[in-house]
C-alpha cells in the first residue's frame, strides 16, 4: 500500500508520466485508447523513470468535446485495473465525481482535477470520503471553445498580474475543497501552465515565481509539457523549420523546464517524455 503522506511529502521532485487514452488531445490523442497499448505505455514510463501515472481519458485543449461519463468510466477503470498489478502508483485526471470514485475504488491513490474542485461539487466530497491525494489545479473555466463555453470568452486577462491573480484565485479554490472536507496534508496545487494562460508572458512568471505558491505550505505539480507556449518559446529563438517546433524540441525544452522546476522545489513535474525529464 502507497504511504499517502510519504507520496505527499516527497524529499525529491517526482516525474509524473502522462497516459491519454484520448481521441483528441494535443500531442498523443489516439494513440493508447487501446487498453493493452495504453497498459504497456504505463510500464514503459515507469520503466523509464516515471514515479507517477497520470491516465487521463478527456481531452482539455482548446476545442476538445465532452467524453461520455461511460466512456471516460470505461477507459479510466481499464488502465487502473491493467497498472495496479504493476505496482503503479496512479493519478487520475478527471473531472467528474462518479469517475474518480471508480478509479479510487480499484486502487488509484491521487485526484488531479483540473478544474480545482469547481466543475463537479461533489467531487471534493469523494476525495475527502476516500482520503486520497487531490491535486487542486488553477481554473477559470474551459477554454474558448472547449465543451459548450463562448468562442469569444477570453479568461486571459489578470487585472493584478498574472502571479498575483492566480495565487490568489488558486487559494480560493483550496478554501472551497478544505471546506468540502478535504484535509490540508492531501492537497497539492497547480498553477495550470496553459489553462487561460495562453502566452509566453503568461507562464513564464508562474515558474519562475514556483516559491510564491510553496510559500503557501502546499506542494506545488507543475505541468509544462508540451504547451503552446513552449512552441512560443521556440519560435521567437528562431529554432524551428518551416513546419514548426517538432516533438523532440518540444520535450527538449520540457526538460529544461523540468530541471528549473525541480531546483526550485517542485513536488513533480507531469510530462509526456518521462526519460528526458527523469534524466534532467
């Protein structure tokens, strides 16, 4: 059995692997919804390093529809079944109450909710029944474009700075879950690299401001993998070709990221190329 306060309390920067079983999401939609693929993938990234799997089964790009809450049950419940026996430790992302139950049930020991307890009220209610890990992400909704939500919103503009605002929005919502039950040694937070934050301007300050939201007591995931604002990043230095920045660059500059986020004391760092990061 996985020592919750140990796993929470981490000495060292841990690398959480990333398992989509999506159709749809940005980088690696398709490519494990079969559950023997996606099963293997899982050992292959705790093989390569990964102290944590995070299987996610809905996409949260910008423009990605709803899954059915069968299908994310379905595709959720046969990873964890698959992983457990390995001796995984698992993170499900999930939005949905009903989901996170079943994944816990059969063994899962981590929430990472990107909504921060927001989208499904019951939710948090579920992490402080099972006394898992929850991971409380910075929300501001879907994107634009995203599941029913307005084109033209723009959940871009932070009035008072974007680490400013975000801390503050984000210790906002962890009052919502402590008051749903959730004990406060559970919790871990993320500043949501990406989520409404669409620029380089946005995220940069997020991690280089890592200690602003350590200073708050709770461990801090950061998710940088992959994001628009890498492909930013590596335009404006002029290192791509005509086509764009390829996935090597990308998981190259992940690392980079990885690296910085670990010396300033990150709780763990969820990418997709688990070695490059394991190795940085």
């Amino acid at each position: 059995m996985t020592d919750l306060q140990a796993l929470h309390d981490a000495s060292h920067t841990m690398v959480m692997g990333v398992l989509n079983i999506t159709e749809d999401s940005s980088s690696d939609g398709g490519l494990w919804l079969d559950p023997a693929k996606a099963a293997q993938h899982g050992r292959d990234m705790m093989a390569a390093g990964a102290d944590i799997i995070d299987i996610g089964a809905e996409s949260t790009r910008p423009g990605a529809k709803r899954v059915s809450e069968e299908d994310e049950l379905a595709r959720i419940t046969g990873a964890v079944n698959a992983l457990i026996p390995a001796g995984a430790v698992l993170s499900i992302d999930t939005t949905r109450a009903s989901v996170a139950a079943a994944a816990l049930d059969g063994g899962a020991q981590i929430i990472n909710d990107v909504s921060g307890g927001t989208l499904d009220a019951n939710l948090p209610h579920v992490i402080a029944d099972h006394d898992c890990l929850y991971i409380v992400q910075h929300w501001r909704g879907w994107l634009a474009g995203s599941k029913g939500a307005n084109p033209d919103q723009d959940t871009s503009v932070y009035e008072h700075g974007v680490l400013t605002d975000v801390h503050d929005e984000l210790m906002r919502q962890v009052d919502g879950v402590l008051a749903a039950g959730v004990k406060p040694e559970r919790i871990i937070i993320d500043p949501g690299l990406g989520f409404s934050k669409p620029s380089i301007e946005h995220n940069l300050p997020l991690l280089t401001g890592l200690e602003t939201f350590r200073g708050t007591g709770y461990p801090v995931l950061i998710g940088q993998s992959r994001k628009r604002f890498i492909s930013a990043m590596l335009t404006e230095a002029g290192a791509v070709g005509e086509d764009g920045p390829t996935m090597a660059q990308r998981d190259d500059v992940t690392a980079a990221l990885s690296a910085l986020s670990a010396e300033h004391g990150a709780w763990a760092v969820r990418v997709h190329d688990v070695a490059k990061s394991h190795a940085a």
